[in-house]
C-alpha cells in the first residue's frame, strides 16, 4: 500500500499562488462570470448548466474500507466500498490536476447550527460557482470563528478531472469517495452540486449518532410559542410547501439533527427543487432567488435574461441555491427547542391511506422505517402506473449506518419528549391516481394545523383495519367524510383489495429489516385484515 500524508498534501496546495480563500459572494459570481461558468438573470441570480450530470450519481458513490469504520458502515448498493489504495491513488491524481489550475476557490464553513455538535469543513473547488454554492449552502463563520477554524472534514471538489474506469477501478468517469478516517470528501467527473451538499449529510449522518445526536432528512419549523415542529417526506409529498408556514418559523427545509438540547439546522441555505416555480405558488423561493442565489439547469434566455422555470430540455431536477436568511420568518441562529409534533408525509397515489392518523411510538418507528411514497406513471421511464416506493428513514441513500440504528433512536425520542407523530396521506382520495382526485391542499393544511395545535391529541379515533392507523373522527375544517378512506370510495370492494395490495407491498419492503423487534414489526399493516 502506498502511504501519503493526506493533510500535508492539502496545506501544499493550498498555499499555492492560485488560492483564493473565503471570497465574500460579490468576488464570486465575478470570478464566475469572468470564467464564463455562467450567467446573470434578469432579477441577478446566477444560471449555470451542470452538463451530463444533472443529479446525483448514486452508483458513483463509495466509502473507504478504512479500520475505523470496518464494522460500523452498512456496506451495500447505497454504501459501495472502495479500497484505500484507489482512493489514494485518485487523491493524488487530483491533487496534481488541481495544481495545475490557474485558480482555486477554497471556503470555511461549518455544517451544524449547534456549536455543539457542528462540523467545521473546507471546501476546496476548481469551479467559483461551485464555492459559491458552498457558501450559501453551508453555514458561514463569523469573522473570530475564522481565526480559529480548523477543517474536520475537507471536501475537494474537481469536476473537470475525468476517471479512467479501466485504470482507476471506477464505476464511470465520475466518483464521490468518503474517507472517515482521513476526513476527506473527494470528488471528481460530475459538475452537479448537490454531490457536495448530500456528501457532508452522509458524514453528520455517521457522525452525530455517535454523540447520541438523531440525524434527520426533514423540515423543520417553530411557532410564536416555541413549539416545534418536523416534516418528513419524499419528493412530491408536499414537505416544503407544508412546512413554509407564514405564522411559523422556518428553521431549515432539508437536514437536521434532534440532540439533548432540542433541534438544529445541519444547514446554512436552502437547495430547493424550481421545476414549475411561480410566484403566485411560491413567493418565497421566488424571492429567493437574486443577487448571491444560483440557479441549476433552468434553461435562461441569453436576451431578456429571464428563466423559463418550466422548461425541462435540460432536466426536471432544476434546482435553486440560496442563503436560509433569504426567506422571510427564518429563525436565526437556526435552533429551537425539542419537536412537540412530528408529521410524516406520504402520497398515496392508490387512494387508500387515510388523509391523517395518529401513531403510536412503534407506528411511528415502523413508517419511519418504511418511508413510503409512490411514484406516479409519467415521471420516470417505464412507470406507466402508480407504483409503490420505499426510502429508508426517509432518506436511504444517505444512511452510512444501519437503519435500525436510527429508528431507535427516534423511538427513544418521541418518548422521552412524548412527542405526537401523524401520518399525513397528501396524495389521493375517492379512488387511486386517475379516478380519484388529489387531497385538497386547504383540507390537508388544515389537518396539519389541528395537529401542531395539539386539537388532536385526545380526540376520539377509529382503527383502519388494514393499515391500523388511528383516524380522528372529527378534525376542525375537513368534512368527516374526506377523513375515512374507505368512504370516499364509490367502490368499496375495489378500496378493500387496493388496501390490501398496498399492505402487501409494505410487509414486503419491511423484510430486509431483520434486526427490528417484533413489536415494532406488528405495528404495520395486516394483509389479511377486512374491512369487515
């Protein structure tokens, strides 16, 4: 094995006469514009293509088989191993690219809100737009936290640097390698930011349990009493428009850690999805998005300069980068107490999932653990029907660590906190996608309302009989009728043998989580129920 002081290598290159260190974002987009990486829209945002990738590349991730992390990492298609002979190997190849750049772009940031438990990390980019996004994404330093940062974890980032696969054991052109022991993040072959973004939420996602901190994928929001709040959910179940409360406070819309203090922001900035963005929709991403924002793949008209947000030529993944201060009502620093309320979103495209129920801490657990959408036909190549789709923990692909490991201590949370946990079905009622209609976003708002405002907490419940999810009888705003799946069904026969495919589906899933207990597994749904 070839030996090589990682760190060493880094302080080289970083005092080379290319280096520009913590430029403010005014210095940025200029270096940006001046290197042609992108131009300026109307309202003076940053637009920048991302070429081939305009996503992440999940099979082009890996993480060193490194000692230290040998028998922690949950090692598989989401968590690919690699050798630390390839990854050094890469190291230097990249080194040497970068050091041949006539400029480099090198920040100091911190992910984590929590003084506590935040990350300080550097980011090293051959791209300016890149380090500008890093800026805005991560959370700054103030000018005394400067003097004495020291990087915890490094993330170097050479897009223009391609992989050989034959030479250098790749699965393609593009890697983005984790070294926990040598606290890097090495990237190469793909301009798509987010890789920086989800990368360092991989490493506070192996990390922070370790402090006994809960990391989460979810959105997070306070209200003027001080009561919490947290959003799960996948794409299209309606997170960041649920959780953008004009009467709350936003404390961030994607990473969070739940610790013996209470909540934190792992952000410093908001990376929000703008595929069909209208202002009359959403005012504040809209807003958002000026001076100092970067916009991805959102094709621009070279004259007017105005983006054409529901263009989708380049990808339907367009993207929006921004500082959290950039959205009014943002709780700053972004921190508050422990979640009263935990809601999980999901959007049933089958029509079969009630609109909201409680759940019981084991419920709670197995949903979390289960992290279920759908996908509907039209959105990925090849789907023609809705079709049932799992994310672990609402966020599998982030997830270094065993899923167990993290359901636990969710679990031990909401008790220790006696949190109340909903499930909020925002996807469709009176039948599946296609012959029943999507929930009423007012009545969906309305549930959730009721729910943060603790008005049902003890009302009186029915037991679905194929799912076992306790349905309030009565929520203020929303018809009694809309809250029984089963009743808003012309076909009753047709809900039942829909019911129990979706529950199939379910138990399916939850097979591969051979280490949960048994209790937690009874919490889910029952193939065999009726709903007689």
């Amino acid at each position: 094995m070839t030996t090589l002081d990682f760190s060493n290598e880094i302080h080289h290159l970083l005092h080379g006469d290319n280096i520009h260190m913590n430029l403010p974002v005014s210095h940025l987009v200029e270096r940006a514009l001046a290197r042609k990486e992108g131009i300026l829209t109307a309202s003076g945002a940053l637009s920048v293509e991302t070429g081939k990738y305009t996503g992440r590349s999940p099979k082009d991730k890996f993480i060193v088989e490194e000692e230290s992390v040998l028998n922690d990492i949950d090692w598989g298609p989401v968590n690919q191993p690699i050798s630390k002979q390839i990854f050094t190997d890469l190291y230097k190849k990249v080194m040497a690219h970068l050091a041949e750049q006539k400029e480099l772009f090198v920040t100091q940031a911190f992910a984590g809100a929590d003084p506590a438990y935040r990350l300080p990390i550097r980011v090293i980019n051959e791209d300016a737009w890149h380090n500008l996004f890093a800026k805005q994404l991560f959370i700054r330093p103030s000018e005394e936290e400067l003097q004495t940062h020291e990087a915890g974890f490094t993330i170097i980032s050479a897009p223009h640097f391609k992989a050989d696969p034959v030479v250098d054991k790749t699965s393609s052109e593009a890697f983005v390698i984790i070294s926990f022991e040598e606290r890097i993040v090495l990237i190469g072959g793909t301009e798509y930011a987010g890789e920086m973004k989800k990368s360092i939420f991989s490493v506070m996602n192996y990390l922070l349990p370790q402090q006994n901190v809960l990391s989460m994928h979810c959105s997070a929001n306070v209200g003027t009493e001080g009561d919490t709040a947290l959003f799960f959910g996948l794409s299209g179940t309606g997170k960041t428009t649920l959780s953008a409360d004009p009467n709350r406070y936003l404390i961030g819309d994607d990473e969070h850690g739940w610790s013996d203090n209470g909540v934190f922001n792992i952000e410093g900035g908001c990376y929000a999805k703008c595929i069909n963005l209208s202002f009359k929709k959403e005012p504040q991403i809209w807003n958002a998005i000026h001076f100092g924002a970067v916009i991805e793949n959102v094709k621009t008209d070279k004259e007017s300069r105005t983006p054409d947000y529901d263009n989708v030529s380049l990808t339907e993944n367009t993207r929006a980068a921004y500082p959290l201060d950039s959205i009014p009502n943002t709780m700053m620093p972004s921190i508050s107490g422990h979640p009263s309320t935990i809601v999980f979103l999901t959007a049933d495209a089958f029509g079969v999932l009630p609109p909201i129920s409680r759940l019981s801490k084991e419920q709670a657990m197995y949903h979390f653990l289960s992290g279920y959408t759908s996908k509907l036909a039209g959105t990925e190549r090849g789907i023609t029907e809705p079709e049932a789709t799992f994310s672990t923990c609402f966020g599998s692909p982030f997830l270094p660590l065993e899923a167990s490991r993290y359901a636990e201590m969710l679990g031990d949370k909401i008790e220790q906190h006696e949190v109340n946990v909903f499930l909020v079905n925002t996807g469709w009622s009176g039948g599946p996608y296609g012959v029943g209609e999507r929930m009423n976003l007012a009545y969906t708002r309305a549930m959730v309302q009721a729910a943060l405002q603790g008005e049902l907490q003890n009302c009186e419940t029915v037991k679905d009989p194929f799912f076992g999810l306790h349905i309030p009888l009565r929520c203020p705003g929303v018809p009694d009728e809309v809250l029984q799946p089963r009743q808003t069904w012309k076909d009753t026969a047709a809900y039942d043998e829909k019911a129990k495919e979706l529950s199939q589906q379910f138990q399916e899933n939850f097979k591969k989580f051979t280490s949960v207990s048994d209790n937690i597994r009874a919490a889910g749904p029952s193939v065999f129920a009726s709903a007689e």
